[in-house]
C-alpha cells in the first residue's frame, strides 16, 4: 500500500523565510525555484540530486502545489509539436 503524506508537512509558508513565499520545511528552497528548475528540463530526479539535502517525494510534491503534471513533459504556452514527417511519410 502506498504511503500518503500531508502536503502541509512538506510545503509551508513562514514569513522570515524567502518573504512568506510557498518553500520546502525546514528549507529555504522556494516551490518556485523547483518548478523553475523543471520548466528549464531538469526531471524532478534531477532536481532531487541537484539540492541534495531534499528527498523526491519534497520535490514531486513542490510541483503539484503549482499544478504541474509531471506525467507530461512541461511545454511552453504556444509550443506545438513537429508534426511534418508525418504529413510527408518520411
């Protein structure tokens, strides 16, 4: 069975701490730097290694407060595939 985690015991809010922002307890690595190092190509495992001080579980549930699915790879707003081998066979 899959063990489940309050967020509040991962994502907090402390006003002396990066002015109040959404940051990892006990850290101060914002919500917002992971999901910045994410947008940039870094997999959340990645990130993991990058601050090693922050287990998968931090930064998977980082991302989810802000709404990423990271089932799919994150494309910018407008990005549209490159579907024209498709249309030529090649």
């Amino acid at each position: 069975m899959a063990k489940v985690a309050d967020i509040g015991t991962y994502i907090v809010r402390t006003p002396k701490i990066r002015g109040g922002r959404p940051h990892i307890a006990g850290t101060g690595v914002t919500v917002r730097r992971i999901v910045g190092w994410y947008k940039l190509g870094l997999s959340p495992e990645g990130i993991a290694d990058r601050i090693g001080h922050l287990s998968l579980a931090q930064v998977y549930t980082a991302l989810r407060v802000r709404g990423v699915d990271v089932r799919r790879p994150w494309r910018p707003a407008g990005h549209r595939p490159n579907t024209q081998h498709l249309a030529t066979g090649s």
